[in-house]
C-alpha cells in the first residue's frame, strides 16, 4: 500500500462549512444555564449526532490530563452530570482531584461549548435511582466491571457479559455499588460559534461571587 502523508489526506478537506446558524451575544440571558438548554434544542432540532457526547477532561496523580467522551445524563442550573465507575480511572481522577472541563462540539453547527469547574460526586441514592433508570443491557454492561483494566483474554468477556445480563434479570433491583453519578458545577462556560473565514463569535460566562459576569473573547 502506497503511504501517503497525513498532510496531503487533509488537504482541502472542509471545516466549519455549510449552512451555520447565528449567535447574536447581546441577545444572550444573563446565565449560561438557559443559552445550554436553547443550544442543545437547536442542535436536536438540526439533526445533529450524539449531542449529548461530552468529552470530560481529568488530571491523574502526576498532573497529566485524561480525556474521554462519555454521555451527558442530566443539566441544570446546579451543572452538567454523567455517570461512571467510580472505579474506573477517571472515577479515582475525580476523587483525588475533583476539577473536571467539559467540552460539546457540534460540528455540523460549529458550535463548542465549555465548561469547566469543580465535581460533586451525587449521593448513593441519587446514583442508585439513576443505575435502574437504565436499560437492563447498559445495567449488565456496567455490572461487567473493570473498566480501562487491561483484557488479558478477550474470551472472558462474553461469559462475564452473559453473567451480568442474568444476573440482572434474575435480580432486577441489584445496583452496582460503583455506579457513580458526578456533576461539573460550572464557574466558567464558554459558548463558541464558529463562523466561515471571519471572526468565530465568543462569549463566556464567567461565575464572580454569587453572579455571572459575561465577557466576549477574542477569536
Ligand atoms: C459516545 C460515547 C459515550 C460514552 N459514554 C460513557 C459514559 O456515559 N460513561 C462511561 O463511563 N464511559 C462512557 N464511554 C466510554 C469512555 O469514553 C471511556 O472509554 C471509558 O469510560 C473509560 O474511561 P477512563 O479509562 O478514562 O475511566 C463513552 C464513549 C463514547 C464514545
């Protein structure tokens, strides 16, 4: 196979193109909470993918950034939450350092949002309630346990999966006691709208003392 370089695959390949919709600032509320909940409904509304996938950023115990994509569970004016093992990586990420940023990226909109403050992991009951809302498949999924260990056999995995599942239906109020739900409290968001060969549009919230001050940003 002929390599070529990743410079020459990229060439001319489109960015932040097509039909993108407007962000007027001034017309923007006073906290970032609503101006979320507007954008997340227009991306519904324009077809875009996973909306709700997130990448979350953590920092290990040498100060490294991790970053995942996980699936937003739930926003309100308190933050932005999902759900994890607490055991997974970035479960022990949070416990030892519980900072996270959070970053939406809707491509076919241009459109980023940023979010980043402190992580308040939810009460046992609270994470209870969210594990059974859960599909039994997605429960059994979670019952497998050892997130990021490494699979030494790949064959084990289709009996533990298989266990879990029966597990699950067989006890169906059982909850992973590492099922764990953790929400970003904002103090700062960025809402980005990219726009073609001009100056991408920026405003971030930013939390002062009980309120929000909002500021544009240079792009
Ligand atoms: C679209 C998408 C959604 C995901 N949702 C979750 C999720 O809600 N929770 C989760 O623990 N992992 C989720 N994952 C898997 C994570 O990206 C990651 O592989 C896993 O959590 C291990 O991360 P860690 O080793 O940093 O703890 C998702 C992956 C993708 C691509």
């Amino acid at each position: 196979m002929r390599t070529r370089s990743v410079r020459a695959l990229l060439f001319g390949v489109p960015m932040l193109s097509g039909q993108l919709p407007a962000f007027d600032p001034d017309a923007a509320p006073a906290e970032p909470f609503p101006l979320f909940v507007d954008w997340l409904t227009e991306a519904l509304a324009a077809g875009v993918r996973e909306p709700h996938a997130v990448s979350v950023a953590t920092v290990d115990a040498d100060g490294c950034p991790d970053l995942r994509v996980v699936a937003l569970r739930d926003a309100t004016e308190a933050g932005w939450s999902f759900a994890t093992r607490a055991d997974s990586p970035k479960g022990r990420q949070l416990a030892a350092q519980p900072q996270a940023a959070l970053l939406f990226h809707w491509r076919e909109q241009a459109r980023q949002i940023r979010v980043r403050g402190s992580v308040l992991r939810a009460d046992p009951e609270t994470a209870a309630r969210d594990f059974l809302d859960r599909l039994p498949g997605s429960r059994a999924a979670n019952l497998v346990g050892h997130q990021s260990e490494v699979l030494a056999d790949p064959a084990a995995f289709p009996p533990a999966l298989d266990a879990a599942l029966a597990r699950v239906e067989s006890e169906p109020d059982t909850v992973d006691p590492q099922h764990a739900l953790f929400t970003v409290r904002p103090r700062t968001v960025e809402f980005w709208q990219g726009v073609p060969n001009r100056g991408h549009v920026r405003l971030r919230y930013r939390h002062a003392g009980e309120a929000w001050t909002r500021e544009r940003l240079w792009p």
